[in-house]
C-alpha cells in the first residue's frame, strides 16, 4: 500500500449461473438498467458511437467492450480528453459450477466510498440474479 487512498472499489460473487450466461447479460447493454440503475436510466443503440445511455436526463456516449472467450465486459464512457473510464467486470469459472463475477468501479471524489461500496454490491447481487434466471 503507497498510503494514497484508493481509487476504485472491487468485489466479487459467486453465483450458480454459468460464465456464458452472466456475459450474456453483461453483453447486452441494454439491461444495464435492470441491474446497475444507478448507472443508466435507459441504453439504446446508436449507429454511430455504438450506444448511448441516460442518466438523470443527460445522454452520454457508451463504448461496450466484451470479449466472450475471456468473460470479460467493460463499460465505458469518456472521462476526460482521451481518457474512458467505468465498470470493469470479469467472470470466471468456479470450481464446482457456476461463476465468480468480479466488478471494479471508480471511485469519483464528490461520492462517499461507502455509497459506492453499497452500490456495487446491490449492482452484483441484481445481476447475478438475472444470469440465473437467463
């Protein structure tokens, strides 16, 4: 530890849905709503900058990176001149069956990182109960 407090929050749960399923619905921004609403209001498609979502009223772009293979979905949206930031989300396998969901959010300074603790945790638990039911 350099002693500097720390820049993002990261947690993980297990969940008895398979990776496939849980990127399936990670894959499909659309459902960000469903269980990050804190995030994204509503998310359509947009033919030039892939997606856009809404939040509060105000529209930003949305860039959807996933690679199926690596269980890997990150979504992100520009934070600063060249710079994209936002939620990384990883599942893997986990012995026995299932998966282990791991999501790493920013840390932004006019929020408490006890709100977004909170909110990460009720983000994972929302989407690991739509993979199951996937």
């Amino acid at each position: 530890m350099t002693g500097r407090p720390p820049r993002t929050e990261t947690q993980s749960s297990e969940t008895d849905a398979p990776v496939e399923a849980v990127v399936a619905v990670l894959a499909d921004p659309t459902r960000l709503p469903q269980w990050a609403p804190a995030f994204a209001d509503q998310v359509r498609s947009d033919g030039k900058s892939g997606w856009q979502a809404s939040k509060d009223g105000r529209d930003f772009a949305l860039r959807v990176a996933t690679n199926e293979e690596a269980g890997t979905v990150d979504y992100l949206r520009h934070v600063a001149p060249g710079r994209e930031g936002g939620a990384y989300i990883r599942a893997v396998p986990r012995p026995g069956g299932g998966s282990v969901v791991t999501m790493t959010l920013p840390l932004l300074p006019d929020v408490d990182p006890a709100d977004t603790a909170a909110t990460l945790a009720q983000e994972l638990a929302a989407l690991t109960s739509l993979a199951e039911g996937s």
